[in-house]
C-alpha cells in the first residue's frame, strides 16, 4: 500500500486528498496533516468586516469530511521534511510517505514595503477580518481617508477589488461616504478590462 501524506487543509489540500483517496481507493492511504481543525472558506472573509458573515458561518470541521471519505487526519504542525527517508516531522510525531503533497497556501510578507506591518490589515485570515471589523466600527466615529489594495507579488488581486466595491456599499450605509476619501493602490500595470 502507497502512503500519501498531503501536508495543508484548505482548497487544495482536501482536493487532493479526496482525489488521491478517491482514485487511489483500499490500496491507497492518504493522510492530512493541518494545524487546523477547521476548513475555512477563505473568499468569504471579505463579508466578515461588514458583518454580513462570521467566522463561523464559513468554517466547518475537517476531521468528519476526510473519515467519512477514508482520509486520515493529523491535527498538527508540520516541522520539517526528510526527503532522503521520507519523513514528516509533525508536533505529534513521525509520518512515512510514499508521496507528499505541499498544499500549505501563501504566507503573507508584511514586510513588503514599510507601513504594511504597522499600518495595514489583511481580510485573508479571521482574525485579519476581525480586526479590519473593529477598525471600521472605530472607523465611523472618525471618518477619514482609506486606503485599499495590494501590494507586490499579491496572490489575488480579485478579493481585492472585492473589498473595495464592498468599502464603497457600506461607506454609503454608513451615510459616511461623502467624508471618505478612498484611495485604489494596485501593482497591476493595467487594471482589467473587458474584450
């Protein structure tokens, strides 16, 4: 039997594994290996600074999905990778593989450009959307200029026009629109356009 060791649990690491187990069926054993329990619908973060979702509506635990399915799950950390033996270190043990699948998603550099670290907030992880939620509640009592974008090497310059459309509607809600000057930044060197 051939082990696969599929290390993230979001979009494309549940993909994977439920393909490899699926193709793969008895004589195949695939396993998971996240630091989180939970699947996180990451393009509905957007909402969660508007309050039109929360974290819990657009999270589900992981572990029921990949068991019903013949998946094994680890919740835990992988610590590093022994290409020569095959090897994955976790926070709760060693795990042989045949084949391993990297599906741990981007990592954000806050570092990009000076500001971002300090000044900046990112919608792509819940407590990212939670603290944007905070800033516009504390936002409306001050309104001001807004700033919304990406920086270099962005992985998804879509949820940020997202965003945008959606500061727009709820400036307007908000009746604060007219007080909000709001600025575009973008790495692009051309913004989309329809053929």
């Amino acid at each position: 039997m051939k082990t696969t060791i599929v290390i993230g649990g979001n979009f494309a690491g549940i993909t994977a594994a439920l393909e490899l187990k699926r193709k793969g069926k008895e004589e195949h054993k695939v396993i998971m290996i996240d630091k989180s329990p939970l699947f996180l619908f990451i393009p509905s973060l957007i909402w969660v600074p508007f309050k039109r979702r929360n974290i819990k509506d657009i999270s589900f635990r992981k572990d029921g999905l990949l068991k019903e399915r013949g998946v094994d799950f680890v919740h835990a950390e992988a610590i590093t990778i022994d290409t020569d033996k095959q090897l994955v270190r976790t926070t709760k043990g060693d795990y042989e593989y045949d084949h391993l699948v990297m599906a741990t998603g981007p990592k954000v550099d806050f570092d990009v450009a000076p500001g971002v670290k300090e000044y900046a907030y990112y919608i792509g992880t819940p407590d990212g959307a939670m603290e944007t939620r905070k800033a516009l509640e504390a936002f409306k009592e001050n309104p001001g200029p807004i700033v919304i974008g990406a920086t270099q090497n962005a992985g998804c310059m879509g949820a940020a026009y997202e965003f945008l459309f959606n500061i727009e509607k709820w400036l307007r809600e908000q009746k604060i629109r007219k007080k909000v000057d709001l600025y575009w930044t973008t790495p692009e060197t051309f913004l989309a356009t329809l053929e």
